[in-house]
C-alpha cells in the first residue's frame, strides 16, 4: 500500500473514531443529565438545613421535574440520532441553566459552572468547544446581572448594581478567558495525539495485514512447492518452510548457495549444472531481483525430472534490494511434457505423424535469420494419381497412399533431417547432405517397394535444390527451384504413363 493510501486509511480511520467517540459522550452526557435530576433533592436538603434560603421547594420541584423532561428529551434525540452534536448541546446546555438558577438561588457554583465548556472537549471538535464556551460565558453573565442587585446590597464596596456586575463579571472573565485558552490548548494538543495515534494505528494495521497475507503466501507456497526456503540477507540465515518444527541455518560469510541449493547440485543435469549453479548464487539474487518480482529458471534433476527455481522478493521496494526472498523449487516435469506433447502436436501432421507446414514455415524462417548451411538440401514431392485413386477406391485408400508416400520419403530421409507434410499430397523436406542422388535413388527404392492393402503402388514427383548449387540463392529462391524440379518430375511421369494430369 502506497503513503497514500495510508494517509487516506488513518483520515477515515479518525473521522471513524470522531464519530464513535461523539456517540459515547452523546450517551454519557445524558447519563450526567439524569444524575442531574437529583439536584432538585439536594437543593430541598440545604433548604431543610437551612442552608439555602433563598429558594423553595417548589423550585426544587421544579428542577427535578425539568431536568427529567430535558434528559428525557435528549435521550429521544440520541436515539433517533446517536452521532449527531444536538444531544451533547443540549445536555451542556442544560447545565448551564442548571447553574444559572443555583448561582441566583445563592448557591456557589462558580468553579463547577467553568467546568461546563470543559466537558465539551470530550467531543474533539475545536468548534463545538468554542460555541459552548460562548454560551456559557453568556449565561454566567445573565447570572452575575441577575444577582447584581443582591451584590450591591450585601456589599459596601458596591454603590450600585452595575458596579457590582461589572466587578463580579471582570473577574469572571478573566476566568473564563484564561479556561478557554487553556481549553483550546487541551483540544488542540489532544486532537493532534489522537490524529497521531490513530494514524499510527493504521499503518500498524496495514503492515498486519501484510505481515498476515505474507504469511498466508508462506503457507500455501508450503503447499505447492517442493522446497521452500526463507532467506533473510540482513541476518544472513535460510529456514525451510516445508519443515514442522521450523529453524534458521546460519549462512556462512563467503557462502554464496544455501544449504538446499548444495543439497540439490548433485542430482543436477551434467549439461545444466553451470548455470544451476550460477542461477541460484545468493550473492547476485538480491541485485538481480531489483525492478523485478521474482527470478526463476528451469533445470532438469536426475531424480524428479525438470524442475523450476525461483527467487520471490518478500517486501522492499520494487526499485531496491530485497532483505528478504522466498526460494522455491517446485516440479514441473509433468507440465514439460505436456508442454512438449503441445508443442508436438502443433508441429505433426495427424494423418502422417510427419512435421506439418507450421513446423516448415518455422524451421525456414530459423534458417532464414541463422544463414543457410553449405550443406542444406530442400526436397520438394508431391503424390502422383492421388485424385484418381480417391475417385476410384475412396478417400481412404487415398489416405493410405499419402502415408504410403509419407513412409517412404521418411525411410530415406529422417536420418539426415525433417520431412514436412505441407499439403493435401504436397511435402517438404530439408536435408542436410553433400550428394542428394543418394537420397533420390533411396527414395525411388522405398516407393517401389511399397505396397498397401487397398492401392497396390505408390508414385511420387521429386524436385531438389542445394545451397552448393545455388550458392547465391535464398530459402524462398530455393524453394521455387525445388518445386520447378519436382513439377518437371511429374511431367515426365505423366507422359510416360500417357496420363492426362487435367482429366481423371
């Protein structure tokens, strides 16, 4: 995952915990409200003391009853809307005018009263913080100026109400500014923790996450390969995770092959063990796998037939090297074959089991980029009286004439190369020898000999061209001399059977 995509995560991830944390304090607000109920009692108490004197007990009824609607009320909106700020408001709010009529009632509330906007802060939104530290600030002064008048009277120092308000209000907006700064500094220090801590929470779940699928890859690579290693570059250790009972092997310094890669060269392919052995040297693999995914290569053991290494970076980088890679063997020796069986059967022909002309086109082009061999032969046939055999017996005594034209080309030919069939009656070959006479009279040897069980003889046109003949031609130019030659054989075997090619 990109920083990006981290940073994205860790915004949702705090907005997620905002909106929690807003329905937390939404519930536990209302829960202080209804506890708040019990002021009304308390009051009554003092009264009966003779504590407070200055309010009844039809005021303390009054409170219950109020608050209870209010926290009743809050309650509705909290479950109609769990995450929305109307509950808390409204419960701050609440208290406020709680304190306002305890502060009139001569009650001193004063330092509680500031508390208030502090509890705000419990919802981490700076904004919500300075709108309930403004109403608050308001309702103290709605309570100062109602009790203005009972400050001038208990008070020599006070000549009128409004000096009395004026004084109590000053102090109390020292307090209140000196609360609110230090308010904003709490939400702001506490808000950038929390951004900090969530982020940091979710690029620790996001490595989890990896550290989690890693190993879930670990686990099912233990599944589908052979062999599979854990090399650690910084520790310098390879541990197998094939095995129950894991442990690390130390890497030796100056070791360039792991102890898996050495268990297995012995049963390496004589042919195949230099670059085994330079495919799988650890020295290299990290600089090696910079820009990539994974390295592998295909070998041949004596024990379990072809086989393919790979090297996985496990994280890093793509543009680095890996501390860390995954080595695997796995068998492929049964998909080779497969692949060679495919491979096969896109290159024969089905009726012959000769090359077809894909495999023709192939191997010229092959010859084309590599330079023709001084000693290449291209051989040009073609089955002669195919149609009137296919007319006269059928299509399969006309199938059984190709093969028979097919063995005989390939009796005489398969030893010094490949024979194509590239049509219906049309084949190909390319041959490697210094005298095609020799291979001529073969052919002409095979065909006479021949004989099937429903047409009794074969006969085939023949046409040759070296690159000793025609040193200066091309496998196109070649090949165009080769069927002019087998076209003048067929002529000639027309005429002296006194055949017409035109007429069945």
């Amino acid at each position: 995952m990109t920083m990006e995509g981290q940073g994205h995560d860790a915004t949702m991830d705090y907005e997620s915990f905002q909106r929690d944390n807003r329905c937390k304090v939404n519930r536990s607000l209302n829960r202080s409200l209804w506890i708040c109920i019990l002021a009304g009692p308390a009051i009554a108490l003092g009264i009966y003391c003779g504590v407070f004197q200055r309010t009844s007990y039809l005021a303390c009824a009054l409170i219950t009853l109020t608050v209870a609607l209010v926290a009743g009320g809050d309650l509705l909106i909290l479950k109609k809307s769990p995450y929305s700020y109307v509950p808390s408001f409204l419960a701050l709010v609440a208290m406020d005018i709680l304190l306002c009529y305890m502060n009139v009632s001569h009650i001193s509330v004063r330092l509680t009263w500031f508390v208030v906007p502090l509890l705000s802060l419990l919802l981490r939104d700076s904004r919500a913080y300075i709108g309930i530290s403004v109403l608050n600030y308001l309702i103290i002064a709605l309570g100062v100026w109602l009790e203005s008048t009972h400050y001038a009277e208990i008070r020599a120092d006070f000549s009128t109400p409004l000096q009395g308000f004026i004084n109590i209000i000053s102090g109390c907006s020292i307090e209140a500014a000196i609360m609110f700064v230090v308010g904003l500094m709490l939400s702001k220090t506490t808000n950038n923790y929390y951004r900090k801590m969530i982020g940091q929470y979710a690029d620790a779940e996001v490595q989890r996450q990896e550290l989690q699928e890693n190993l879930d890859i670990l686990d099912s690579m233990a599944e589908i390969y052979d062999y599979v290693n854990l090399i650690d570059f910084t520790e310098s250790t390879e541990m197998s995770l094939r095995e129950e009972n894991l442990h690390k092997l130390t890497i030796a310094p100056g070791q360039n092959h792991t102890h898996m890669t050495q268990s297995l060269r012995p049963h390496i392919s004589a042919d195949m063990v230099d670059a085994f052995w330079q495919f799988t040297d650890i020295t290299t693999v990290p600089t090696r796998l910079i820009d990539r995914k994974s390295i592998s290569g295909e070998f041949i053991s004596n024990r379990i037939g072809w086989f393919r290494a790979q090297y996985i970076r496990v994280q890093g980088a793509l543009d680095q090297k890996p501390d860390i890679v995954i080595y695997t063997i796995q068998n492929i020796d049964a998909d080779k074959r497969r692949e060679e069986q495919l491979i096969r059967v896109s290159r024969t022909d089905e009726l012959t089991s000769m090359y077809n002309r894909h495999c023709y086109e192939v191997d010229v082009t092959e010859s084309k980029e590599a330079g023709i061999p001084e000693d290449l032969v291209l051989i040009s046939a073609d089955v002669n009286g195919l149609k009137a055999v296919n007319d006269n017996f059928g299509h399969a005594a006309g199938d059984e004439l190709i093969c028979g034209a097919a063995s005989s080309l390939f009796s005489a030919l398969g030893s010094y190369g490949k024979v194509y069939r590239t049509g219906g009656d049309e084949f190909m070959a390319i041959v490697h020898a210094a005298d095609y006479e020799s291979l001529l009279r073969q052919i002409r040897k095979n065909v006479s000999s021949w004989k099937g069980e429903i047409v009794n003889a074969v006969s085939i046109s023949v046409g040759c061209a070296s690159h000793v003949e025609f040193p200066d031609a091309n496998m196109d130019e070649l090949e165009k001399i080769a069927d002019a030659r087998m076209y003048e054989d067929k002529e000639r075997y027309y005429r002296q059977n006194g055949l017409d090619r035109r007429k069945k």
